[in-house]
C-alpha cells in the first residue's frame, strides 16, 4: 500500500444522517442521501475512524428548527462496536460530530460507551469531535466540560480557500499572504490544547481546500499542491497529530480522480510528505520572497534532513542554501557535511506542459503514471552535489533530503 498507514474517517456532511444498519436497535435504515433541510457542518495497515450521528434520538425544537432536542441515543453506535468486536475488527477511533450545548455530555457517553464494550484500556479506540469550524469559545467551552481524559483528539474543519464556485479561488490558492491568514486559527486551537485539553491532541478532522466539493478547474490540479503541502507544513509547525483529507473519492478536491481512480497531482505530494518527511518539526524561517514558503522535520527513513520548499511566483527562481542557526547553536560549525560523498536527494514536481492547473504532474521532469499493473510509479529523486543551492524553479514544488545535514533534534 502506497500510504501506509492510511486512515479511512468515515463520516462528513451527511454523518447526521447515518444509521449503521447493525444489531437490533435500528428497525428501519433510511436512504443515505443529501436533503436540502439537512443539517451540515463543513464538516498494509489501514486506520477507521467512524463518525457517529449526533442527532439520532433527538427532534427539532418546536420553537427554534435550527436547534435538536432531547437526548442522544447511542445504541446504534453500540450495536456497531459490538459487530465491531464480534468481527475482530480492530478500530483506531470513534467520532461525534455538532454544535450543541450538551456536547460535552454526549462525549462523556461516548467514552464511557467504548469502555463498556472494549474494557481493556489497550484495546480502546480513540475518542474524538467535536469537529465543525472552530470557535474559541465554544472550543473552550467544550474541553472544559468533556473534562480531563475524555477526548483524545479536538477535531476541525479548515476550508479556508471559501466556496468551490469562487472565480478567485486560482488566485487565493497561490497567494502566500492569503494562505498565511489560517495561521491564527491553528495557533490559536494549539494554545487552547495546551491550556484546557493537555491531555489530547489538535487535528484537522477535515480539509479540502474549497467547501461544496471544491473548485471544478483548480481542486484537482497542481496548484492546488500550494495550499495543500503548505497546509500539512503549517499544521506540522503547530504540533497538530492528524490532518484528514477531503477526501480519498468524490468531489473536484479528490485525491483520486472520481471517474477513473488515477491519483491527481496532491494524492503523489501527499505521499512524498508520508515517504520523507519525519514526525519531529524544525523550526525554519528564510529571508527571501514571501512567495517562498519553506518548512523542514527529520527525514523519515534515513539521517539529516528533509526540506519542503513551495515556489508560488511565476517569474523568480530561488537558489536555496541550507544552513543552521548558529546563533541558537553557537558550538555547531559543521552544518552541511559531505562526508562519505553522500549526495542531496531532491524531488522536484511541476505541471504538464507549465500549465498550473494540469491534472498530470511531473517528478524531475518526467510525468507520473501508474504502471501497466496499475501501481503507483517509483518516485526517484535526483541526486545532487549537496554543496550546490537548491534550485527551486518558478511555480514548483520541492523536496530535498540532505543526509549530511546535523539538526540537534534529528540526533
């Protein structure tokens, strides 16, 4: 499996109107389809995240059809983690989905509900929500009355390129100060992990760039890759755990075409962040062009350094020279060694054609297509004199492992 591990969150849109057909609680499973009166919130190892509806047992409010009252039953959440556990099946985790006042007290249930049916704590999914597009207040709130231990993860939405009908979109999805606004959000939500929720951990529940399925001419393409890897860098910054993707099939933001199932240009940098970029995050800053974004971690799989570098002008060229911060590190004077003639490995992705909104991508030059058995192509880098800049080309992506280099934290 290319991705590996891969998590499945099954949930979205409609997850207030699922009702898994298992066990003895649910007489009748409704059609499974989009209505306009829904209530929707922008909302070889495989991880499952299921999502749960929020709203089964509950009603409108006689006085106010925005607002559901009542309890929430969970015995068809029960029911699946029993069918779950009579399967052997083995779930990562468990998801509630909504704004509501009694949140907090619906995540309560849902804990105790894994501890009743998985009682040995090393065999007990995860716990996560409360999803939706963040709120400080609410956030807070929330945390504050779920109370300590009860969930492991604070998921939300980012969709801060807005609707996928915007004729701006090609222009936010390459304009660095545009994309730098969602900072605040993800430093704020780190902040209120720290300060009210120690005990879990930031996600991103949920992402695709453009809402309403994302943008028909853009979402699919390379340039989407900008926002994208500047996404899963930016986040990584914040010490975020997950970031979930809008999403494997369906929609113009798909990872995979939806008619074909060929992976479009950000499933490929979604791997290339998987394949080099490790778990610690270096803090990374440069002087040049706010045009060029940079974000460095420990390599994956080898010694040194990975580097995203993110070129989104279409007229400049950087010549990119890696160097540590002496003065945090005033005793390093060796910084890019050579030694054993280990030479740079780097990743370079462009369009077709220098076309940014082409659907094909190329590596070093050369179009990635799945091979005649229909698997996903070698992702060779090119080697490179690691004393020589990296050359980042206009309106480009690249990666670059420097296994010489010797960050502190890659020890």
């Amino acid at each position: 499996m290319a991705l590996y591990p891969l998590r499945i969150r099954i949930g979205g849109s409609l997850q207030d109107q699922v009702v898994y057909k298992v066990g003895a609680s649910v007489k009748k499973c409704p059609h499974f389809k989009k209505k306009k009166d829904g209530l929707f919130g922008f909302s070889k190892r495989v991880l499952h995240t299921f999502g749960f509806n929020a709203l089964y047992g509950r009603k409108k409010s006689e006085d106010d059809d925005s607002l559901w009252e009542g309890d929430w039953n969970f015995h068809n959440a029960r029911d699946l983690m029993q069918y779950s556990v009579s399967k052997g099946y083995k779930i990562d985790s468990y998801e509630l989905e909504l704004r509501l006042n009694k949140y907090g007290k619906d995540m309560k249930a849902l804990k105790n509900l894994v501890k009743e049916v998985y009682p040995d704590p090393k065999d007990q999914p995860k716990v996560f929500g409360l999803a939706g597009f963040y709120d400080e207040k609410w956030f807070n709130t929330f945390l504050q009355v779920s109370g300590p231990g009860v969930v492991d993860g604070l998921t939300h939405h980012i969709y801060n390129l807005g609707a996928g009908v915007d004729s701006d979109l090609i222009n936010k999805v390459q304009d660095p100060f545009f994309l730098d606004q969602i900072a605040q959000t993800f430093k704020d939500i780190s902040t209120n992990v720290e300060q009210f929720g120690p005990w879990s951990g930031a996600w991103v529940g949920e992402a695709g760039g453009a809402y309403n399925s994302g943008g028909k001419d853009v979402s699919h393409t390379f340039v989407n890759g900008f926002w994208y890897l500047d996404q899963l860098g930016m986040t990584s910054t914040f010490n975020y755990k997950v970031y979930c993707r809008q999403a494997l099939i369906g929609g113009n933001y798909a990872l995979l075409n939806t008619t074909t199932f060929i992976p479009n240009p950000d499933h490929y940098g979604a791997l290339l962040w998987h394949r080099l970029m490790g778990k610690n995050v270096l803090s990374t800053n440069h002087n040049s062009s706010p045009y060029l974004h940079a974000y460095s971690h420990c390599s994956e799989n080898s010694h040194g350094i990975t580097v995203l570098l993110i070129n989104m002008s279409n007229s400049t060229t950087f010549q990119v020279s890696v160097v540590d911060d002496l003065n945090l590190y005033p005793e390093l004077q060796q910084t890019l060694d050579s030694e054993d003639g280990v030479q740079r490995e780097e990743y370079h992705l462009t369009p077709k054609d220098g076309n940014i909104q082409s659907d094909v991508l190329l590596l070093n030059g050369t179009p990635l297509k799945l091979t005649k058995s229909l698997n996903i192509p070698a992702l060779n880098p090119e080697l490179v004199d690691p004393t020589t800049p990296i050359t980042v080309a206009p309106d480009s992506i690249v990666f670059a492992t420097l296994k010489g280099f010797r960050a502190p934290a890659c020890a």
